[in-house]
C-alpha cells in the first residue's frame, strides 16, 4: 500500500462556507487522484497485477470491480493507495515472500528499475500535476508581489550597501528576478558576496556587491517587499483600518476597504515609497489624504469618487527617560557618514555642543540631524585605537542630506537605529542615562525609584481591550532585555509606540533579586516638539501585478519557474525545521490545509489552482523522504537491493514499516492537535 500523505507545511485559520470547502476538498481529491494514478499507471505498464485503487484510507464506503482492480471510496480523505500483489505496507512479508514472487505478475518479481519506476511515478506524476495547475494558472492570470524594496532592514548587507526603498531589484548574479520571492531563493541557493542588478525609483541602473548574512534559517540580505497604495478589500474583517489611539482613529472620515491613496496634500503619488517618504517628511503637520473609492451598486452610476481624508499629526508618547547611547553599528557605502569617516564601533558623545543623554537624548538624534539638512553638523565621537587597548576622541564634521528622521526605523531587537540623513545607524543600552524631572516616572518612589546607571531588564506592555491592535495582540506584549543581550532601546520605544492605549510596566535589574522592582506607566505624556511618522492605518496590500501568460511557451516557462520555486521553498522549510529554525507548530494538518484552501479560494481560482499546484508539489517532496512506508522508504530498499544483489531481510522491513507507521501516527495526531486544539479553539498557543 503506498500512503499519500496530505501533511504540508503551512499556517491555519477557520472554515468559511460549504461550498467553497467542499471545492477545496475536491482539488485535494484531485492532488491525491493523480499521485495514485501515477503508480497505477506504471504499475499496469510493467504489468504487475493491482487489487485495489483507493482514493482515502481505512474502511471502504464505495466500490467496484473492473477487471482484476477493485476500485474504492474509503472513509479517511487524507491519502491514497494502490494495493499491488507482493506490495503491502501492512503485511511487508509479502516484499521477500518467495512465494509470491514465483509470480510473474507480482511486484517483488519484477526487476529492482520497474519497482523504482512504480515508486516514483507518483512522486513523479506530483511534479507534473503542480507545473500543469501552475501552467493553467499562469494562462488565467496569477498576482506575484513584485521585487520592490519596501525597506532596507538597518544594518543589514542590503541597507550597507545602499539599497533603498523604491530600488527594484532586476538580476542575481546574472539570473533575473520575476517576484519577490525569486530574491529569497536566489540569495539561499547562492554563495559568498552576490551581485545584485537594481534599479532606483528615479530610473537609475545600478550593480551592487552584497555578501549576505547567515541569520537563524538562511542565508538573507535583508530587504523587504513593497506595498501598494491601496487598502486591501478584505482589510477591516478582523481589524480596523484605524488602529485606536492613532491619528488615523481622529480622521475626518473613516478609511474604507478598496481605498487608493492618489495624493496627500496635494502632491499626486506614484508609489507607497513617495507616500512613506511625505508621511516622513510632514510628521508635524496635519495631513489630507486623497483617497479613490469604489462606489457600492446603490451609488452608481458613478465608478468612483475621490475622498478627503484629513489626519492629524501623531505626537510621540513618552516614558520620562534617556538611555545611554551604544556604538555605531552599520554605515552605508559612500554615505554621508562614510565620506565623513564615521566607522563601525564609535560612539557619539556630542553633536554640536549637545552631550548625547545629557543635554539630547539619543533617539532624537535621526530627527537631529534631519533638521540640520545642508549646515554643518560637528561631531565628537570615542574611538578604540587600532591593534591597541584605549579609546581616542574624534571630531568630525559632516553636512547631513534631507532625509526625515525615523522614516527608517529599528525593525527587531537587534537592529540598530538609522540616521537617514547621514547614512549610518547607532546601538541605543538599555542603561537609564537620565530621568526626565517632572514626569511620571520620575514621581515613582514605591516600591523604588528609578535613577541613572539602572539597568531595564524587560518591557511588559499590559493587554488592554479594545485598544485596536487585532486579535493576535489579545496578550500582553513583553520583552525580555537579558543582560548579554545586544538588545536596542531604540525597537523598545518603536514598539511602545506601536501601542499608544496600553499601560507599560517597567522591570529594572537590582543587585540581588530582591532589589529588583517594576514600575507602572499609565499617563503616556506628549512628548513636546517630538512626531514620528506613524499614522496607524493598516490594511494596505503588497505591491503585486497580474502575471499572465499570453502564450503556451510562456505558460510552460512560468509554470516551470513556480515549480523550482516551490520545491526549494519545500526544502528550505524542512531544513528549517530540522535545524530547529522553524518551530513545529508551523505544520498544518487536514483541517489546515482545508483552511488554508478556502481562504485561497476567496481569491479567485487562479489562487486556488496555485495553491493546489503547491500542494502537490509538497506532497511529491514529502513523499519521497527516506522515512519507512513513504515512497521514500521503499526508494531506499529498493537503492539497497541494487547495491547489493539480495533483498532486505522480512525482519528489518518489518522494524522499519512500524517505525514509519508509528511516526506516521505520531504526526498525523500532532498536526490534528495543532489544527483543531490550538489554533481551532486557541489553546496551548505560545
């Protein structure tokens, strides 16, 4: 019996209506069909005698007999087999039975080439219904997130080397780049310094050298995909559009699902990338976003109109402290900072005559220097001398460019702060360096006051209903700041940013546990003269076009393409998970992938029919893995027969078949758990 496992990797969600479940079932039905029918199919042609044919496993509900193959229905949709004579997953006898294979017709008498013809045909007949759904796809029109730069990460290899918002990326190391996730795969498969040919929003062809660096799973250059200007049409179903305590929440007129921003304080926009930089650049001011949208039927016959949305500045919320500046940890190649000799390890101790945490504090200076956009900006910095303990003093003088402070901004724990307008991004300790007088935390006495040289050592950020941020932050949001740690203050502060509604509980590190305490924020203080582009309205879709193949050449190409795709994306997940990158949760089951196909299905059937073709190439991949009673495990008694003349014994076959059984069990029951218990009914989630 050859079992079509139908376990994929992937994320799950919540049923949608019947009929469109019942059409995802069926496309399922149709991967296992077809995987089934590729053993079959060869099984006949090498004329090995096949008892059964069944679509689903365990007990029969339907069948029928023609010729010598019964035909069936069985309870279980979640896999396939083809029952052969002297192939039997449950009775792995019948492999070495001499009897049997006395045969002519039975399986374990043909030649070991004809049984790993049959083994692989389904794995085989996988990868060509995947490229056929893909092929068809393709003909009918498939959205791909194109390779635009939304955000160069900060410190990463692709923000070093100057890569941009609005950049859109053409070639790697020669091979061109058709989406988005062609730039992750290339860059995975490829080794050492890469070249990357691009292009700027204004038009302008580059080459560029990057080295990639090896993160947690792969290899990664740190780029981001692009949005578009519209607000996605299914947006507001599971959140709002204007996060609560926002200024998108004081709008003078609610955003609505499908609205095109066309223009914001009457400069027309092209790209999210000029809408990201005017946001940015105006974070003081009052802001009218022109807004395209769709009318209802009962509005026509008017298509569309234009909306004037009118949203308020967003003050920054602060806390009542400074914390010490770090060193610098990136600068841009032929930056401002570069030209201007800034390197990797200074620290800055003064700007103009402002001492950084004394008299500035540190995550003012992007602002800082933005302000000062054409004069010249002195700078004193501490230096570790070369090849010698000891630090030097430095002054330097550059003369920063207009780009608005925090119109880049720490995107994890570890990434350092950007200063736009010089090109080079500073490290933020999480040591207290002053406590501002006359503000919340600075009252605190009980049960202990906060003073300089404190340590935090974590950020608990209180669930609070109702504050807008949908229902995956229906938890406390909290960040442990271990003291080894390279954690920057700076993505803290992003992050309370991010929720101007909740209260912030403040843990500092004592000497002894029993000097340590916490401290409760709820006024939230404005900060005076202090804006960052933030104006909470979610919802805006990936920057995609439609790829349509206007020819059967064209199909065929795309569709071989999305094929390579899908099967490195298959190969670098399982190594993820090997490696414990990637945590077991992400595995879906039955149920899951129901999920999953429903909400494709909402997209139309060009998505659906992409969504089946990876579907089939995942169940190719995971199929021929070298595990007992897989199509893989018998690939690997079959390599073992041809080696060495002889067959396994019946007692290592049969080891091996309950081994794989069981851990077939074991995974099947797992993803189940994880289908319906956690994320199905919400327990047991991290």
């Amino acid at each position: 019996m050859i079992i079509s496992s139908l376990i994929t990797l992937a994320a799950g969600g919540v049923f949608g209506s019947i009929g469109k479940a019942l059409m995802v079932v069926l496309g399922l039905g149709l991967v296992i069909f077809f995987h089934e029918l590729g053993h079959f199919a060869v099984a006949k042609w090498c004329n090995v005698h096949v008892e059964r044919f069944s679509i689903g496993i365990g007990p029969i509900l339907w069948s029928r007999q023609k010729g010598e193959t019964e035909y069936a229905l069985s309870a279980l949709p979640l896999g396939g087999y083809v029952k052969m004579l002297g192939q039997d997953d449950m009775d792995p006898n019948q492999m070495t039975s001499d009897e049997i294979a006395e045969n002519p017709r039975a399986y374990s008498a043909k030649k070991v080439w004809q049984r790993m013809l049959i083994i692989s045909a389904g794995v085989i007949m996988n990868i060509i219904t995947g490229f056929g759904f893909f092929s068809i796809a393709y003909n009918m029109g498939v959205h791909e997130v194109l390779p635009v730069v939304g955000l160069a990460v900060p410190g990463s290899p692709a923000w070093e080397a100057g890569i941009k918002r609005g950049d859109r990326i053409r070639a790697i190391n020669g091979e061109e780049v058709h989406s988005f996730i062609d730039i992750k795969q290339t860059i995975v498969l490829s080794s050492g310094p890469v070249e990357i040919e691009g292009t700027t929003e204004n038009g302008v062809d580059y080459t560029k050298t990057v080295t990639p660096l090896q993160g947690k799973q792969f290899r990664q250059i740190g780029v981001n995909p692009s949005k578009s200007l519209r607000i996605s049409p299914q947006a507001g179903k599971d959140y709002s559009i204007a996060i609560s305590g926002f200024p998108s929440a004081r709008a003078s007129t609610p955003f609505e699902p499908g609205d095109r921003v066309v223009s914001l304080n009457g400069t027309e926009l092209k790209s999210w990338h000029q809408l990201s930089r005017l946001t940015a650049r105006h974070a003081a001011d009052e802001l009218v976003y022109s807004v395209e949208r769709t009318l209802s039927e009962e509005e026509k016959p008017l298509n569309t109109q234009n909306v004037d949305i009118t949203v308020p500045p967003g003050p920054v919320r602060s806390i009542g402290l400074w914390m010490h500046i770090g060193p610098v940890e990136s600068v841009q190649a032929n930056s401002i900072a570069a030209k201007a000799r800034l390197e990797k390890g200074d620290v800055i101790r003064k700007v103009d005559d402002l001492e950084v945490g004394v008299d500035i504090d540190p995550l003012r200076l992007p602002n800082y220097f933005a302000d000062r956009a054409g004069t010249t900006v002195r700078i004193s910095v501490v230096r570790k001398k070369d090849g010698s303990i000891g630090e030097v003093d430095e002054e330097l003088t550059l003369v920063p460019v207009d780009n608005p402070g925090w119109s880049e901004f720490p995107v994890s724990l570890t990434a350092p702060l950007p200063i736009p307008a010089i090109g080079a991004a500073f490290g933020v300790s999480t040591t207290i360096a002053k406590v501002i007088d006359g503000s919340e935390v600075a009252g605190i006495t009980d049960p202990g006051k906060l003073k300089p040289d404190q340590r935090i050592t974590k950020i608990v950020l209180p669930y609070k209903e109702d504050d807008g941020l949908g229902t995956a932050s229906d938890e406390a949001a909290i960040f442990e700041l271990p003291e080894d740690s390279e954690a920057n203050w700076a993505h803290i502060f992003y992050m309370i940013q991010q929720a101007p509604l909740r209260d912030i509980r403040i843990h500092i590190d004592g000497s002894t546990d029993s000097d340590s305490f916490s401290v409760l924020l709820q006024k939230r203080e404005i900060e005076e003269n202090w804006y960052l582009p933030i104006r909470g309205i979610r919802g805006f879709e990936d920057l995609s076009e439609k790829r349509v193949a206007y020819s059967t050449g064209e199909a065929v190409q795309l569709g071989v393409r999305q094929t390579r795709n899908s099967i490195v994306n298959i190969y670098m997940t399982l190594r993820s998970l090997v490696r414990g990158d990637l945590s077991a949760k992400a595995l879906s089951g039955p149920l899951g992938i129901l999920s999953i196909g429903y909400q494709v299905a909402d997209s139309g059937l060009a998505q659906l029919l992409t969504f089946l073709g990876l579907l089939s190439i995942n169940l190719a991949v995971l199929n021929f893995l070298p595990i007992p009673i897989l199509d893989g495990g018998h690939m690997v008694f079959l390599i073992w027969e041809g080696v060495t003349r002889r067959k396994p014994s019946p007692r290592v076959i049969g080891l091996a078949h309950i081994v794989g059984l069981c851990f077939i069990i074991f995974l099947f029951c797992f993803v189940m758990y994880l289908d319906v218990v956690v994320r199905f009914l919400g327990f047991g989630a991290d």
